[in-house]
C-alpha cells in the first residue's frame, strides 16, 4: 500500500507555527474558562459560516424529520457549543492528571471494565460521538499500556508530528490507513487494543449502509479485522452530561451468529450494520454530541433504491428542505 507524504512545504509549516501559537495562548488560560471561551467562538463561527451551518442544520433535520424546527435549531446550538468546548478538551491532552480526570471523565460501567478491555486487548469500534479524542484517555488512564488507534494521516507534517505527540503523552499510538495491516494483526494477536473511528465517509469502495434514514458509505476495516481475528470486540461511546463531564461507556460487543469461513461478505455486512445501528440508538439518545459538520453522507450509491433493498428495507421518501 503507498503511503500518503505528509506535506513540508513552508505554507504548512507557517499554518502548524500559527496553530501552535494559537494554542500556547489558549493553555494560559484555566480550562474552565477556555472551554467557555472556545464554545461561544464556535457559536460565533456557526453563525457567519454558512456552509458550516446549513450542512449541521440539514444533517440533523435529515436524521430526525419527525422533530420540530425549534427542535432542530436547539440542537444545531448544543452541537456547535460542543465543538468549541471539544477544541478546549483537546488542547487539555498532555496536561490531564489524576485530578482533572476524577473532575471530568466517568467511567460506566465502572473503571474496572475499562480496565479489563484495557488488559485483555481487542478491537474497538468508536465512533464520532462525544469527544473521540478523549475516548483513548479514558481507556488508557485505567492501565499503563499503550492503546493503538487507526487514523489518517494529516496533510501537514508538523501538525501530524504534533497530534502524534500530543496523543503518545496518554499512552496513544497511532496507525495509518496507509501502511500495510500486518502490523494490525500482529498486535491483536500480542492482546493489544485497537481503536478503529469507523463512522467516516468511505467515498465509493466503502459498503452503503442505512445509518439515520440515508445510505452511508461505510469501512470494512473493523469487520475484516473482526473476522480474521478471534480477538474480544468492544463498542464505546460518550456525551456530556448536566455537569459537562464527559461520560465513557463501554460494552461488549457479540459477533454475528454467522459461519465466516461460508459467507465472509455476509459476515461483515452483518458486523458492520451492528455497529452502525448501535451507534445510531446512541446518537438519538444524545443528538447534540453527535458530530454533525462531518461530510458523513457525502458519497452517494448510483442505485440507492437497489441498495435499500438489499437490507430488505423501504427507501424512504425524502426529507425537504
């Protein structure tokens, strides 16, 4: 597999110097305010962004078109307070102690299953709910392991350097999708966990599954993984709660009652729609963490109608604007 380069060029390194500067500033300030800072710029930009506000305003009528106006644009709201506050609680990465992680992380069902899928190794299917950047702290704050998570590889060198960095401080390592998946099964057979962040836009080689009344295009990875690796499976999502802690909870995850070695194709279609429809009963219990700007549905099928059927489900009528 050729692996994506990283850019060098003095353009990227002026934007990485100004994004950390941009930082260093924000990290005098006491995280509580930060956050409080951070979220009503996010309303700010919401606001004066259009694009960014349609596309958050159409996903979330799209998913829930039995909901009020009202409804939709309480939630808009919720959502982009919840970016700005997500920037603060990323910028906090290197510097979460025991104290701060008492303050604002909870475990459920409680630290001792965290730990447990921590110890025995596995694959984990996140999702975009939340803040996924904590998601790996919550984990690894339970032991002394590294946790391995797959993610792409950022087109700028220095700021990809950066989040390597800033990650490998709570004992988070990250692999590409762009180097071969050898490495992948050779950790899952040494009993480490591995995080996949699955719910992405997989452009036309991905597998089109129904998540929130639309098709979306879907990786296989987490499946394929799943199935060649007799390896544990876990599901972890968050919100934030009343208090604006951020809430961690883990469950296992069964496999399909389905032979492997008779049906790959129809195992991991199985695997993959058990996710996609547990992250989405999620998401409806907590719509405002969702991270709704993401281009989630961008790719399309060119026969949507065929596609619906093949889960023997109606295509629904569409949702005007």
């Amino acid at each position: 597999m050729a692996r994506k380069r990283s850019s060098r060029s003095p353009g990227k390194f002026t934007e990485y110097v100004f994004l950390r500067f941009v930082a260093f500033g924000l990290l005098l300030i006491p995280f509580r305010l930060r956050a409080f800072l951070l979220e009503r710029l996010a309303l700010i930009l919401g606001r004066l962004s259009s694009n960014a506000r349609t596309r958050v305003a159409q996903n979330i009528k799209q998913a829930f078109p039995e909901k009020s106006t009202e409804w939709h644009e309480q939630i808009a709201r919720q959502n982009f307070l919840n970016l700005g506050r997500m920037a603060a609680e990323f910028l906090q990465g290197p510097r979460i102690n025991d104290r701060f992680f008492k303050k604002w992380f909870v475990l459920k069902p409680d630290a001792k299953t965290h730990k447990r899928c921590y110890d025995g190794g596995g694959i984990l299917v996140l999702g975009h709910l939340g803040n996924w950047e904590w998601k790996g702290v919550a984990i690894t704050r339970t032991g002394s392991r590294d946790l391995y998570v797959l993610a792409k590889r950022q087109g700028n060198f220095w700021s990809n350097k950066w989040i390597e960095d800033t990650r490998g401080k709570q004992n988070i390592k990250l692999l590409y999708t762009d180097e071969s998946p050898r490495a992948i099964f050779r950790l899952l057979k040494e009993k480490t966990l591995i995080g996949f962040i699955s719910d992405q836009d997989a452009g036309k080689s991905g597998e089109f599954v129904p998540f929130l009344g639309r098709l979306a295009s879907t990786y296989q990875g987490p499946a394929l993984f799943a199935r060649k690796a007799d390896v544990p499976l876990y599901f972890l999502w968050s919100y934030h709660d009343e208090k604006r802690r951020l809430v961690y909870e883990l469950q296992e995850f069964p496999r399909p009652n389905l032979d492997p070695r008779a049906d790959p194709e129809a195992w991991d279609r199985a695997f993959t729609i058990s996710w996609v429809k547990l992250l989405e009963e999620k998401i409806r219990l907590h719509p405002g963490d969702y991270y709704w700007i993401h281009r989630r549905w961008h790719t399309q099928p060119a026969d949507p109608a065929a596609i619906w059927k093949s889960w023997n489900l109606p295509m629904p009528a569409p949702v005007q604007d």
